[in-house]
C-alpha cells in the first residue's frame, strides 16, 4: 500500500437512493493498522458505506479512497487489496469446506503450492481443519461466518471490511471470532466492521456511530463513553411502571433508561441522589434491588448520543 495515505478516507461521501439520504456526507478517516467498528441501528447506512468503500457502488455524491485509491476511478485496485465479507455472505452450501475455500482460490487466482499453504493456514487459524470435508451447509452457524472469514482472507487483502459478521451467532462463537480477529489486528490488517453489538464495538480501536446516515459521533470506546453528561445510577425496582412515575419527580435527574427490568438513571451527583431515590421509591411502596452508581458503557452513551440528535432536530 501508499506509505503516504491513510487506509480509508471519505470526503463528503454521500449516496441517495431517490429521496432517501442513506449515507449522508461521511467524513471518515481510518488509520492503517486499526480495527475501526462502524455501529448503528437497521438502516442507518452502514451496508450502504461499506458498498461504497469496497467499489462495488458509486457515490451520488462525495469521494473516498481506500488504501489510496479512488473507490470510482480506480475500483480494481482497491478490489485487489481489500477482504469483503457482505452481511449476506453466500458460502456454498453444498460444497465442502475446503472445496468453498479453494473456489474462492479460483476467483483471486491463487494457485499452486501458495494456495495450498494457505489453505492450510487458514484452516488453522479458523479452527476449521477437522472439518475441512463437511459441507458448509451442515456447519453450524459460528463455523460457517468463520469459514466465510476464511475465505475472505484467501488473496491476502491488507484491508477487511466486515458487514456485521457476527449477527445471529451465539455469544460463544462471537468471542471467538473476535478472537480471530484480534489476531489478524496484531498482523497488522486494517479492520472496517459493522456491528449492532455493542461488546464487539468495544473491542474496536475507534468506533463511529451511524444514524439515519450521519456519523454522530468518531472516537476511541472510553472517549465515547466520556461524552455522556451525567452519572449513572442502576435499580431494579419491583415494579417498573410505577417506579419510572415516581421516579420522574426526582431532583436532578437528567435521563432515563431502561434495560428489561433494568433502569438506568443519569443524574447530576449519585451520592446526593441515591439515599433520596431509595427513600423516594420506599415511600410509595417501591422495593428496590441493586441501588448503585455504574459506569456507562457502549449502549448507555449511544442511546443518551442519539436522543440528543433526535432532541436538536
Ligand atoms: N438498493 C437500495 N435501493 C433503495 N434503498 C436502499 C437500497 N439499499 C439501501 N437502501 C436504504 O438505505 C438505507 C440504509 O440502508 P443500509 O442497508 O445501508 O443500512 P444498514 O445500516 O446496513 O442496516 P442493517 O443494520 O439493517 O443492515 C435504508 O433505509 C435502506 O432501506
Ligand atoms: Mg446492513
């Protein structure tokens, strides 16, 4: 790659689909080496970037490059040098492990002993040698993105764009294929992944939160998490309903979340407002489980991020 260039970088890049603004002048700058996780709800864009940055659709508007080539002008470049894994990744169901892998073998032309070595390798890293002769359609689902993975990384790419790879895998699996991810990191791969999961946005270097095709917020997890004014009290009150009407009345409360029959509240002072708060719900009847201050995490500071957008438009 262009010592000179950063792996991806976005100019005002926008695509419209008739009166819709999927993605809405992105200014993105990832660095070589990062693991950069772009986060957001269903139809926020992020399919629609990640289309974009791998060459495969135009913008309307705006430009990037990626590993310092123009997305439009110079598609076969970055196709050469970049890993794409679609969020409706299609294996072959009725080919075996090694048979997908070396059909993906076909496609970038690796050949000879070079495939073989890789093959190998691959299997290895994917814990995916004893099955190398089971078809793909009778894996289960972590093996089957984990050999999607494989095959993505066959022609070696220098950058990875991964279209929410782990969605519908059980949390086990999702562990390990952020495991394997994390060894591709330290070999020094640029990562571009989606994800709706916000333990896996954690793991990122950087991580930008997508709404409505605007990137709201860029940055390392803990600066995110540093954004959110307030501190955070948890409860389990016994019954939610009520607790949230009572709740409401309470001196310097400044946002309410809630997590199954979790709440979350940020407040101005959580050692002022927690013996007022158990004496509040006590006084209506209220039980209370699990008093405490907390820190925010991922999900508490894009929730409070994305409220406040909706609040100034
Ligand atoms: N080819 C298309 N034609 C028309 N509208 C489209 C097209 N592709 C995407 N859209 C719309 O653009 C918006 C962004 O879609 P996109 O798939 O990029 O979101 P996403 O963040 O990937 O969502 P998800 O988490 O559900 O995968 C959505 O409103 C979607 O309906
Ligand atoms: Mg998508």
């Amino acid at each position: 790659m262009n010592d000179n260039h950063p792996a991806i970088k976005t100019e005002n890049l926008t695509r419209k689909f008739r009166d819709l603004v999927a993605v809405d002048h992105l200014n993105l700058e990832v660095k070589r080496g990062e693991t950069f996780g772009l986060v957001g709800p269903d139809g926020a864009g992020k399919t629609t970037t990640i289309r974009m940055l791998c060459a495969i659709m135009d913008p309307t508007e705006g430009s990037a490059t990626v590993a310092g080539f123009d997305t439009v002008k110079q598609a076969e470049d970055i196709k050469k040098r970049i890993g794409y894994m679609a969020q409706r990744f299609n294996l072959y169901g009725d080919l075996s492990v090694i048979e997908n892998l070396n059909f993906f073998a076909d496609i970038f032309e690796v050949r000879g002993q070079e495939r073989k070595d890789r093959i190998t390798r691959l299997l290895e890293f994917a814990r995916l040698t004893e099955f190398r002769g089971r078809r793909a359609a009778h894996l289960s689902g972590g093996m089957q993105k984990k050999l999607a993975l494989a095959c993505t990384l066959i022609h070696q790419p220098e950058i990875l764009f991964l279209d929410e790879p782990t969605t519908g895998v059980d949390p086990i699996s999702r562990r390990e294929f952020w495991d394997i991810l994390s060894e591709l990191h330290l070999q020094g791969i640029t990562i571009f992944v989606s994800t709706p999961y916000m333990d896996e946005a954690e793991r990122c270097s950087r991580v930008g939160l997508m709404h409505e095709g605007q990137l709201i917020v860029c940055d390392q997890p803990d600066k995110i998490k540093g954004l959110v004014s307030g501190e955070l009290i948890e409860l389990r009150p016994t019954n939610l309903r009520q607790a949230k009407e009572v709740i409401a009345g309470l001196e310097g409360l400044l946002e309410v979340q809630t997590y199954g029959d979790l709440l979350h509240l940020f407040v101005d002072d959580a050692s002022k407002r927690i013996p007022e708060l158990a004496s509040l719900l006590t006084a209506q009847g209220i039980a209370v489980e699990g008093l405490r201050q907390t820190r925010p995490r991922m999900e508490e500071a894009f929730i409070s991020l994305i409220r406040a957008q909706a609040a100034e438009e």
